[in-house]
C-alpha cells in the first residue's frame, strides 16, 4: 500500500506547491478522470505524498506525522500501512468513486486556486470507511465494550444526532489519547453522556 519515503517533506517547507508537482499531479488526475484508467489512478493515490501534493500546511503535517512515531489516529494507521485514501474512501468500487467525485471537485477548485486554506471537510467521513475494515469492534459483548456494541441501536434511534465513529475517533487531532486508541477525550466524554441521556435508564 503505502510507498517508502524519505524522512523529509518537500512541501512542508514551502506554503505554496510548486508548478512542478502541481502539473504531475493534474495530469495524473486527468488521465484517472478522463481516461479511466483505474489503475494508475489508484496507484497515485495510495501514495500518501500524491495528497501532500496539493494539500499545503497544516495538511502536509498530517502527511509529515506518517514517517514519524504515531500521534494521532491517522499517524498509527500509517504505522499499519493504512494510508490516507483508506480512511478517506467508502467501500468498494462505489466507495473509491465517490472520492474520486470529491477528488475531481478538488481539482477543479485547486487550479482556480479557489479554495479555503485550511482545508475543510465538508463531507464528513461516514461509518463504512472505518466498518470497511472493522466490522468486528462489536464482537466483545462485555461492559467495557458497551459503547460500540450500543451504537448502532442509538443511531437507528436518533440517526439525526447520534453519534458516528469519529466523533469520538478523531483523525489528526494530536490531542487522542494513546493509551486510549487515541480517542480525544472531551467530544468523546460529550457522546458519552449524550448515548446516556437517549438510552439510559
Ligand atoms: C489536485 C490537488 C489535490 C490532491 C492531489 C489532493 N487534494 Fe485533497 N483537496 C484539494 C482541494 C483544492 C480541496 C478543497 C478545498 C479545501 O478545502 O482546501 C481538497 C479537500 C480535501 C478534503 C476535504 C474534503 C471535504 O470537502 O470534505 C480532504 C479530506 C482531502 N482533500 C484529502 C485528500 C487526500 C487524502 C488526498 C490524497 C489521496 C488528497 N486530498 C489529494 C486538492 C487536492
Ligand atoms: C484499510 C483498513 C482500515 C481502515 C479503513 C481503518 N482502519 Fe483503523 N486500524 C486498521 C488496522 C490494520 C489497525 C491496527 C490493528 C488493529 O488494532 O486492529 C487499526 C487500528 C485502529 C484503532 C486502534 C489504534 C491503536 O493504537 O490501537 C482504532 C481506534 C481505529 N483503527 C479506528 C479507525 C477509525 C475510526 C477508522 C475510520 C475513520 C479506521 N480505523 C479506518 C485498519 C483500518
Ligand atoms: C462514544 C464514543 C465512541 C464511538 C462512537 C466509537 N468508539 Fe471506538 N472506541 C471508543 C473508546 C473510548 C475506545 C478505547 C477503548 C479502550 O481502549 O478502553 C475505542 C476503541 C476502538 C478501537 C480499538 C479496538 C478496541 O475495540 O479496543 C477501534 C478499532 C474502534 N474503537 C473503532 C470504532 C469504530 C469503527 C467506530 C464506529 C462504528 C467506533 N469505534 C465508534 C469510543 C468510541
Ligand atoms: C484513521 C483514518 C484517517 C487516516 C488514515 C487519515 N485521515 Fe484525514 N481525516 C480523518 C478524520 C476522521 C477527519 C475529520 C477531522 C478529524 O477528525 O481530525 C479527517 C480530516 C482530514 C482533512 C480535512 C481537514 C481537517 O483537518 O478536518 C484532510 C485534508 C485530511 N484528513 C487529509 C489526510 C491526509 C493527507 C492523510 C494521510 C497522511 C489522512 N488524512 C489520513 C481520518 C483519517
Ligand atoms: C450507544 C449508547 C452509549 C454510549 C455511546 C455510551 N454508553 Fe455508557 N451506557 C449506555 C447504557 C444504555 C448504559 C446503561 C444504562 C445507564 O446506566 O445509563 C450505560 C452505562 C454506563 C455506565 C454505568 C453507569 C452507571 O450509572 O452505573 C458507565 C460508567 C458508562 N456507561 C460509561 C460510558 C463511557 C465512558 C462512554 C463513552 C466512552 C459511554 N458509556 C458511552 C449506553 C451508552
């Protein structure tokens, strides 16, 4: 999955990518988009140094944290040879098309140069990108697993507000706590005690 790299970050460095990147990584896109060609597509973008591409500060440091001991949820995925795409990516071929429709509106918005700076996520990441590859977290049925074994009841009760996993299971926030898988513990607590109001008692 997730190519071998250097310890530096070229990108990092600077606050805006150069042209040169820029143009490898647009006709790399263009060739996935247009031409269909699936499997340079998907090789590009299992390498998480395409994402830091186009993506500038803070993103890159998302990019950095992957050569580096883990600290945040994403970082400790790279440790497992999980890269970006996985977790920003549904199920299936469906799945890697929807990113690829996210993708190609990036592009667009990424050489019109008009886009927010940081980026913004305005698709949040739903349940199946992580259920893809751990369908088994309510296999425990004990006390100390209640609050994955509960869930899916709580989201077919309030599916408006319930809670999905991250927003307990945040991505880059370098506040997770490790020895608690990394989950960042006050919007975790705030889930906590919002499942107790709607299921308790
Ligand atoms: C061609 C340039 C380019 C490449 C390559 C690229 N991005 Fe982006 N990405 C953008 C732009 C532009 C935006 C949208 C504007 C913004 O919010 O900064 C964006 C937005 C995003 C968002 C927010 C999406 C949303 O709207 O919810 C995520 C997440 C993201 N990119 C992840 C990735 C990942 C992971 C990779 C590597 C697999 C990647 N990007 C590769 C340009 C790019
Ligand atoms: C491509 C497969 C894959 C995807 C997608 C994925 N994970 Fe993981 N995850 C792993 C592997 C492999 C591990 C390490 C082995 C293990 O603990 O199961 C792991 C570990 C974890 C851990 C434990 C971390 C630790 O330090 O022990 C948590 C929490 C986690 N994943 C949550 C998530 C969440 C939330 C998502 C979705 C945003 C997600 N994962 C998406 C494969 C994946
Ligand atoms: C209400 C908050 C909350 C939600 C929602 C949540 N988790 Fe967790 N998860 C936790 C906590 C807390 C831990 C740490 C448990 C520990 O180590 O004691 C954890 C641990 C994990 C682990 C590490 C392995 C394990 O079971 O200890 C994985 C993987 C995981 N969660 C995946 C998910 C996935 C996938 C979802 C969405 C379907 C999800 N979680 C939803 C709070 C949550
Ligand atoms: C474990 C799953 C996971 C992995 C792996 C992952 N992300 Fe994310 N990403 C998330 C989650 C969850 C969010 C939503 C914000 C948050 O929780 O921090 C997110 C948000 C983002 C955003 C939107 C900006 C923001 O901070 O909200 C960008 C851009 C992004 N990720 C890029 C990347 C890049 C680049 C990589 C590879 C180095 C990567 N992601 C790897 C789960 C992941
Ligand atoms: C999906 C719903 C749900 C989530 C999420 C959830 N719980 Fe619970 N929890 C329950 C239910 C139902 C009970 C049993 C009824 C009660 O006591 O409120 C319970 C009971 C408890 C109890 C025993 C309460 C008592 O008064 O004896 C503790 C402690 C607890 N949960 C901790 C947590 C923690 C910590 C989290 C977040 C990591 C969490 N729960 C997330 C549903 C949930």
């Amino acid at each position: 999955m997730r190519k071998k790299k250097s310890g530096k970050n070229k990108a990092a460095s600077t606050n805006f990518p150069n042209w040169a990147k820029w143009l490898s990584a647009t006709a790399a896109l263009i060739v996935v988009l247009v031409g269909g060609s699936l499997g340079v597509g998907a090789q590009l973008e299992n390498n998480d140094q395409f994402c830091a591409s186009c993506h500038t500060n803070p993103e890159t440091t998302f990019v950095d944290r992957t050569t580096q001991p883990a600290t945040d949820l994403a970082s400790a995925h790279a440790a497992e040879n999980v890269g970006c795409i996985a977790c920003h990516s549904g199920e299936g071929f469906a799945g890697r098309l929807d990113a690829m429709k996210l993708g190609a509106r990036d592009l667009i918005a990424f050489a019109k140069r008009d886009f927010p700076q940081p980026a913004q996520l305005t698709h949040a990441i739903p349940d199946g990108n992580c259920l893809k590859c751990h369908s088994n977290i309510d296999q425990a049925q004990t006390f100390e697993n209640h609050f994955h074994v509960l869930l899916p009841r709580w989201q077919s009760a309030r599916p408006e507000s319930a809670a999905s996993c991250v927003d307990c299971h945040t991505g880059h926030d370098t506040a997770g706590r490790p020895d608690l898988k990394w989950v960042s513990v006050d919007p975790t607590q705030q889930q906590c005690n919002a499942c107790h109001r709607v299921m308790g008692d």
